[in-house]
C-alpha cells in the first residue's frame, strides 16, 4: 500500500512533486511513481535513455514503486485501455493519495493522462465494475507543468526549502532533457506564493478532506 502515487505521461514529469516525494519519505511515508511512456518523442534521447534518467532518479528519491507503462510517447489517448491500465496500478498499489497531471496542461498526453486518472479513480471504486477488488484514493491532487494553458493558480503550496538541493541533484539526473533552469523557476515561483523560497504547487477539483483540525497548523515559518 502507497502512500502517495505521483501518475505522469513522460519521465521527468515527476519532476513537478520531486519535493514532495522526499519530504514524504522523510515523514516514513511510502511514495510511487507511474510514468505512461518512455518519452521517445522528446527531444534527441533514446527510449532507453530516458529510462535509465527515470531509474536514476526514482533511486535518489528511494521510491517503492517506480513503474512503466510504455504507452507511445505523444500519442496517449483518454480511452479505455489508458483507463485499465491506470485502475491495475491503483488496485495494485493502493495509493492513498494519487498526484497527477493537470487536465489544462499544453501537452496533449498530459491532458489525456489526467482525464484517464480522474476515471480510473473513478472506476476503480465501483463494486459493480471492480468486484471484491475496488480501490478509492483518499485525494486526487493535481500538478501543472505547463502555466501557457493553465492560468489558475495552485490551491495548496507545499514548503520545499529543506529538501530543494536534494531535488535539484535528482532533477539533474534528466541529463537528456536539460529542465533544472525550469524546475528552478517553478520552484521559486510556486515557494514566492506561499511565503517560502522554494515551492511546489498543487490544484485540487474536489474539497480537501481532513480528519483532524491540527491539519491546518502550518508549521512552517510564513515570510522571507
Ligand atoms: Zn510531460
């Protein structure tokens, strides 16, 4: 059983919750990763290359589970075969919280990528469909890539001050892509929000859901 369950299109999307991952596995949480493609339709890296980036990384991020789904890269469709093999993974692993991508982000397969997790989940928790073996994450929380598209702002900023050189050496492990500069900006940006150096940002559809009022004592330190 996962704790937390980041589902991307491409290696190095995962890039986007990297933080949050290791804060997670700090906390003695269990953290996976889900990548639909090998990102062969990117830039000049080979399928195997960008696999080996993904390994690198999911070891420096001491991830329980890294999975690949190897669905081409750019040609992701919202069907039932994307579906299916996102509710095995659930099912599976049994994420409590499932991160994922944004549905306005500007890549065709991220947008597909989110509309197939939103029905997995969806799907996943129907005895009717599923029988014994229905799973349904506690959250769906959902990260953008991409702000050309997607104009709103996060909902929730997660502090990453403590855990950003960390993720900096593990985003240099997308050699081939070359995306520090923009995980760099993403991070200030989304850190300049919340009142922290360095951030991530999360949107959610559906209320958050909390069991205990501590949940809302920010404990980290607000302001520069
Ligand atoms: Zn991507």
């Amino acid at each position: 059983m996962l704790d937390y369950l980041f589902i991307g299109a491409h290696p190095d999307d995962e890039s986007s919750v990297v933080g949050m991952m290791l804060k997670a596995k700090n906390e003695g949480k269990k953290t996976g990763v889900v990548i639909l493609t090998k990102g062969e339709a990117g830039g000049f890296a080979t399928k195997n290359t960008r696999v080996e980036e993904l390994k690198k990384a999911a070891e420096m991020m001491d991830l329980d589970v890294c999975i690949n789904l190897d669905f081409p890269d750019a040609g992701v469709e919202f069907n039932m075969t994307t579906v299916d093999a996102i509710i095995k993974v659930l099912v599976e692993h049994k994420p409590k919280v499932v991160l994922t991508l944004h549905s306005e982000d500007y890549h065709p397969d991220h947008r597909a990528v989110s509309q197939s997790v939103d029905r997995a989940v969806f799907v996943a928790g129907l005895k009717k469909h599923m029988g014994n073996e229905t799973w349904h994450p506690q959250q769906v929380l959902y990260v953008s890539l991409d702000q050309r598209t997607n104009p709103h702002r996060p909902d929730l900023i997660i502090d990453i001050t403590e855990v950003y050189s960390l993720k900096e050496k593990v985003v240099s492990s997308y050699e081939s892509q070359g995306i520090l500069p923009f995980v760099e900006k993403h991070a200030s940006y989304y850190g300049g929000l919340g009142g922290f150096k360095y951030g991530e940002g999360l949107y959610i559809k559906q209320p958050l859901r909390i069991s205990t009022v501590s949940s809302l004592l920010n404990k980290s330190k607000i302001g520069r």
